[in-house]
C-alpha cells in the first residue's frame, strides 16, 4: 500500500434543491454534486471494490461539469453513501451555492485529485465472523459473513437459532407490526430466530431495529448484487434515532448465500444457522492490548455523544483493567494534511497546525463562527501528550479522568474549549504541565511535529489491521471492533481477547457471561463428598480440566476422571485408594511415598482401589510355626503365643530378649576389646619413643665425663 501525496477526495453528496434554484427545474429530484474535502489519514476513502480509475476519471469530468440527477435518494447507509460525517472544508469558496465548483478552482481540484488517485489507495480491512450452516443438508457448511459496526456482536461467543425469510416486508424498512408478524417465540425453550432480509431502500441500523423489535435474536442482511462482503455502517445523521438502542447482532452474507437460505425457507425447509464470534478476534495470551480512536471534539453531533458516554461509562472498567496488568490501552486521534497548494488559503489556515501539516473539520462545519478545526487539532495533541506523560508516570489510566474532566470542565457550548482550560485539568491530576507543553511544541511552527507525525502513521493499517477511516474505532488485539460503542459490549469484545482460563474476574461476571458449570456441572468430572470438580468457567465457555487442590494436581480426561497425584494426594479423598477404619485403627492403600497408585499395605491383599482383604496369616502357616505355639488372626496381623505366653506377629518376646541381650553383650566385649587394644598400642608407643631418647641422654653424660678427665690432665 502506498501512502498518498495529497489527502483530497471526491465524495457525492445528496441535497434536495428548491425548485428554480440555480436553473434546476424539477424540485422532487435528488442531485448528486461533487464536494471537495480533505481525507482523514491522507488516504482514499475505504472503498469495497478494486478502484477503478478509469471510471473514476469519467466521475472526475463529469463532475467539473455539471450536477448529477437521481431519482431516489441513498440505498443503504454503507461505507460509500452515509458512512461517516465528513468536513467540507473548503466547499463553500471552491463551489458556488448549488454546489457546482467555480470554473478555475475545478479544474485545478480535478488534477490533484487525478494525480492523488494514480499515487496510493487506501486498505480498509472487513472484519467478519463464521455463519455455519447446519441444516437442510444441501447448503449445510460454513460460510464468512460481514460483522456490522452497530448493535452488539457476541465476540467470543456463539448463537445458535432458525432462519426465517418474511413473506411481506423483507427489505425491513417498515415495522413488521403493520404486517403482523412476530419472531419471537410462542412457547418456552425455543430457539432464536434469525431474520433473513434484503439489502435496499433504507438504512442497515433502520432493518436491524424493525427486526429487533418484531423478537428477532440477529439480523442476516443479503447483498443485493455478487461482490466481495462490505462492512453495514451506521448514519451520522439521519437514521441514528435507534442507534443506542439497537442490541442484537447483525451480518452481512453474500448474494448467493442468501439466494440459498431464501429458497431453503420458501421450500419449508428447516434452515438452521450458527453464528460463531469465537475466533473473530485474537486470544494469544494472558494480555489485551487495545486502542481507542477517538476525538476531543464534543460538537459533532451523535458520534461525539456516543463515543464520550463510552469514556464516561467505561473509565472506571478500564483504569481497575489498566492497575491490575490485564491490558495495555492506548488513545489516538486521527489528523490529516493539507495540499500543498492550498497551504495559505483561509480554510486550510483555520482547520489546520504546523502550516497545513495536521488538521481537522470545522466542528461545526461554519468556518465563519465558533471554534476551528486547529482547536481541534490542538486538543487532540493536548490528550496524546497526557496520556504520554501520565505512561511515563506509570499511571496511564489518568487519560480517562482527564479526558472525562476535560468535558466537563472545558465544553465548546461554553466557550471553555481552550488550552487555558486544559492547563488547569491537567494541574489537578497532578501531572506535568511543563513537559506536557513541551510535548505539544508549537502549532505555529513549519516543522513535523513528532506526536502527530507518529499518530497519522499509526493510521496506516499493518497485517490484519485496515486502515483507521471510522471515528470512533476501537481496536483491540490488532483487529477493529464492530458495533456499538457500549460498555458491556466493548468489555465482552475485551474479554474475549484474552487466553482462555487467563480472564479476569471481571470477566466472569453474571453482566458479562453466564457460569455454565452452574448447570450440571458443565457435564465434567465432579467429586461431591470433597466439593472437588473439573468444570472451569471461561469468558469463552467452560472447560474440563482436572484441578489443583491443596497444592495437590489431580490428572485425567476431566470428564469421567480426576485423580489425584504427587505428594500430598492421600490427603484428598485418600488418594483414591482404599481406607477402612475398624476399632480405631486406619489402614489405607495410598502411600505419600510414591507420586500415584495404591496398593494394599501387608497383610492385605486386593486391587488397593476398591478393596484390600485381609490376609488369614494363620490359615495359610505363613507365620507362627514354631512347635507348641499358638495361632491367632487379626486384622491385618496376627498374635502367636508359645507355652501360654503372647508373642508379637513376627517372633516370641522371648526371642527378642534373647537378641536384645546378646547385642548388648556383644557391645560390651567389644568396647572391652577396643580398649584393650587402645592401651596396648599407646604403650608400645611410649616404649619406642623413649627408646630413641634413652641412648642420646647417656652419649652425652659420657661425653662430658670425658672432658672433665681432660681438663685433670692438663
């Protein structure tokens, strides 16, 4: 993908137009009129088929022209006709007041454009989940579907139910009341129903509440024509009245899916379809990365209202995630350039920082009143900045209480959308107002600004991530989230990125998922006498696995058997093993000694599993054969006594006195013979030692008596 020299677009608009109004005579007619705006990310608009730039250059020409008619308004509210608000930022002094461009702007507008296109194409990413199939047999199988960026995809779950193509209103554009029909259910314990409907005539968010409101459990939207899936997304303006309220999951599916579930259900078929969210996001490890791209703008109608409800409702879910190590979240904020040759122009000076380098819509789309998109941009780079800092401090949570502050504290409505303001948010948090400023730089300086630079190429999207073309997004494990901006549905999308059995507590809550070891145990290995079980509740659903009690492992499949194993397993339920007590006396099967298995201890015999017996020791003359004694059989021993008096199981007390006597003389003699010996050696020694001194001491008597004589002589 190659990045784009100049961030210009041509973007066909619908308007009404009085009659008479600019030489257009029939008023009950739509016209379509090319509008000039700058691209967010400095990329194409997101567009489901390859670019066509022969087409577009016909687009291009025809536009500089004259003014398009059609005589129906938008079909859908898809990525190309009413996907998102878009700023048009320099319509009003390139365009007279129906929207034709004035002749020398439109022509140069027309060359940029021509040369933008041939320079790079934007890469927006579908996000899409698994629909499978299950009956009738002919179309059974599994299949991709388009997951919708409104209502609440049930990631990391699945939902199961039957199909059902209406007979009247199949495009849902009115409400199924007037036609009395109802999905739901007439008995307990039905399964949900999907509603098969046709893509046309109204808005996606439109179909998904009438459907809703008739029972409908999900809404399977058919493409109307055969091409690769499109992402259904939601109006900015009109059409956004059920937006809030939309709660089940809707997906798009191919023509020629739909053609086969249709003509599955018009044959009375039993169409029957899993959607499975499972695998739609990533779940490597015990940790969710997410980002949130987002806006400090609060006056852009209901995206800007939808998106801080979020950062209000979920602040508080996010920093207890964020303080506990479970996830790395990070905020962005969208910005693009200016064309060169538009640098010193008006509007590009009021919407724009750093000399056209970053820049955002007029929030109020009135370049003559109100705040400017460089504010905007401004307090974009105000947010980054504290969110560095705060990271920096390691406390990056405080982006939620200074964003959430922020509007309240410094609204646009009240003129308080200020830096003045801003500066004094950012005090009572405590944080760094100096390196904050110095983070910020100067807007009105010709140079790259390093925080910004960085977030226009974090738009670009890398491996399975698109482009960044939706505000707001929320991207979590690298893949964008579809639907609404809601907490309990942002934090089921959070939860399902995580390993399984790796989920926070906060994950397994009764308002996130249900306990499905509640019921029956999960169907896994259970031992009630010890209150011991496998069934281990997952965000993801429940899992077999023998646990760890004690510090004790028990091993096996988790689902007919657990065993415990390694030191310590006879404390739990005995190991396993057999254990009779009689007369108060304990035996057991199971040793500590060795890490599994049990065998009967002596004088038993058995499997040490379900039974150890007792051996008859004297029925069997193992022991106690000695002539004139008398043999008795115990539990797990025996008792011999000889010429009327007990011996102990093994040998005759008598016996053993016999030992233990001759032990202690043979200690006796022995510490007689080592002293003995000791002393013998010591006097031999002495001897010797003396008999090599004894000799020198009389040389040397001798040699003195010799001198003495000597001295007489003389």
């Amino acid at each position: 993908m190659k990045r784009l020299a100049v961030g210009v677009w041509l973007a066909f608009a619908w308007t009404e137009q009085p009659a008479g109004d600019c030489g257009d005579s029939d008023s009950s007619h739509a016209r379509t009129h090319a509008a000039v705006e700058i691209a967010p990310a400095r990329l194409l608009p997101p567009h489901p088929h390859p670019l066509d730039l022969a087409g577009f250059r016909r687009s291009l020409d025809l536009a500089a022209s004259s003014s398009w008619e059609s005589p129906s308004p938008p079909q859908d509210s898809n990525r190309e006709a009413a996907g998102r608000r878009r700023s048009s930022l320099w319509w009003s002094s390139l365009t007279n007041r129906c929207g034709r461009m004035r002749g020398p702007v439109r022509w140069a507008v027309v060359v940029v454009v021509m040369a933008m296109v041939e320079a790079a194409a934007g890469r927006f990413v579908v996000e899409k989940n698994s629909l499978r199939v299950t009956s009738p047999e002919g179309i059974k199988g599994k299949y991709e579907c388009a997951i919708g960026n409104f209502g609440v995809p049930q990631y990391g779950g699945t939902l199961h139910g039957w199909v059902e193509y209406p007979k009247s209103n199949q495009k849902a554009c009115k409400s199924f009341e007037d036609f009395d029909i109802s999905f739901k259910s007439t008995r307990s314990g039905g399964r949900p129903k999907f509603v098969l409907i046709d893509r046309g005539q109204c808005y996606f968010t439109t179909k998904a509440w009438n459907a809703q409101n008739a029972g409908a459990a999900a809404v399977l939207v058919v493409d109307d024509k055969s091409e690769p899936l499109i992402t259904m997304d939601n109006p900015d303006d009109a059409g956004t009245e059920h937006l809030e309220n939309i709660t089940i999951p809707s997906v798009l599916i191919t023509k020629k899916l739909g053609d086969d579930l249709k003509k599955s259900a018009e044959n009375g078929d039993m169409v029957s379809v899993l959607l499975d969210w499972r695998e739609s996001l990533p779940h490597p490890d015990e940790r969710v990365e997410y980002e949130f791209w987002t806006n400090s703008n609060d006056e852009c109608g209901p995206k800007c209202d939808m998106q801080m409800d979020f950062v209000k409702s979920f602040r508080g879910t996010a920093q207890i995630l964020e303080k506990k190590g479970y996830t790395q979240f990070t905020p962005h904020y969208i910005t693009w350039y200016c064309p060169e040759a538009f640098v010193v122009s008006k509007q590009c000076k009021s919407q724009c920082i750093n000399h056209g380098r970053y820049c955002a819509p007029d929030p109020e789309q009135d370049f003559s009143q109100g705040y400017d998109g460089k504010d905007v941009v401004v307090q974009n780079l105000h947010q980054i900045c504290v969110f560095k800092a705060a990271n920096e401090s390691g406390k990056p949570w405080l982006w939620w209480d200074y964003v959430h502050d922020f509007s309240i504290r410094c609204p646009m409505k009240e003129k308080k959308y200020t830096p003045e303001c801003a500066v004094h948010v950012i005090k009572s948090l405590g944080l760094d107002v100096e390196k904050i400023k110095k983070c910020v730089g100067d807007p009105e300086a010709d140079e790259e600004n390093p925080v910004l630079k960085a977030e226009q190429d974090a738009q670009i999207g890398h491996d399975k991530r698109g482009d960044v073309t939706i505000l707001p997004t929320l991207v979590i494990n690298n893949r964008q989230y579809r639907g609404k901006l809601d907490k309990s549905a942002v934090l089921k999308a959070v939860c399902a990125g995580f390993e399984e059995t790796t989920e926070p507590a906060i994950c397994l809550s009764e308002d996130v998922q249900t306990n499905e070891c509640l019921e029956n145990n999960g169907g896994c290995w259970q031992d009630r006498d010890n209150n011991v079980t496998a069934c281990k509740d997952t965000f993801r659903g429940r899992v077999c696995e023998c646990p760890v009690v004690k510090g004790v492992k028990f091993v096996g499949d988790g689902y007919t058997n657990c065993e415990a194993s390694g030191i310590g397993r006879c404390e739990i339920k005995n190991g396993g093993c057999w254990k009779e007590t009689r007369n108060g006396k304990t035996i057991s099967a199971c040793s500590n000694e060795v890490s599994e298995g049990c065998k009967c201890p002596p004088g038993f015999k058995g499997d040490g599993i379900k039974s150890c017996e007792d051996i008859d020791e004297c029925k069997e003359k193992l022991y106690c054969q000695c002539k004139g004694c008398s043999c008795e059989n115990t539990w797990g021993s025996y008792e011999c006594s000889c010429g009327g008096k007990e011996a102990t199981s093994a040998v005759g007390w008598s016996f053993l006195w016999v030992i233990f006597f001759g032990l202690v003389l043979a200690g006796v003699g022995a510490y007689a013979v080592y002293k003995y010996r000791l002393r013998s050696y010591m006097d031999s020694e002495i001897r010797a030692i003396m008999a090599q001194y004894m000799p020198l001491d009389n040389q040397e008597a001798a040699n003195q008596h010799h001198v003495a004589h000597a001295g007489d002589d003389i």
